[in-house]
C-alpha cells in the first residue's frame, strides 16, 4: 500500500509540476517566480489533501 501511495505522488508531483509550469507561463512572466512558489505549494498540498495523501515537509521543500 505504501509503494503504491509512493508511486501516485510521483506521479502526481510530476502533473503538479507541469500544472506549477503551465501557472508561471499564464500569469504575468515579469513577476518574480519567488512570489508563485508558496500558491503551487499551497495547490499540489491542497491535491495531495484529496487524495488522502499528507506531504512531510522535508518532501515540500
């Protein structure tokens, strides 16, 4: 069950990041990217909450 939960967050991570990629190329391109981290953060927790997967930190940074 473990491996499984493991391997759906990587999967879900790397559609996150494409998600992450596709909000930093719609918003404006001149705002620094520092200021989007903490909304694609706050998201990919939010997805991860749904499907009943909790991120430590160590995994968020």
């Amino acid at each position: 069950m473990y491996i499984i939960k493991k391997f759906l967050s990587v999967v879900l991570a790397s559609s996150m990041f494409c998600v992450g990629i596709n909000i930093f190329a719609t918003n404006n391109l001149s705002d620094p990217i520092a200021n989007k981290k903490d909304e694609i953060i706050n998201y990919v927790i939010q997805v991860n909450k749904a499907m009943g997967y909790y991120m430590t930190n160590d995994e968020i940074e």
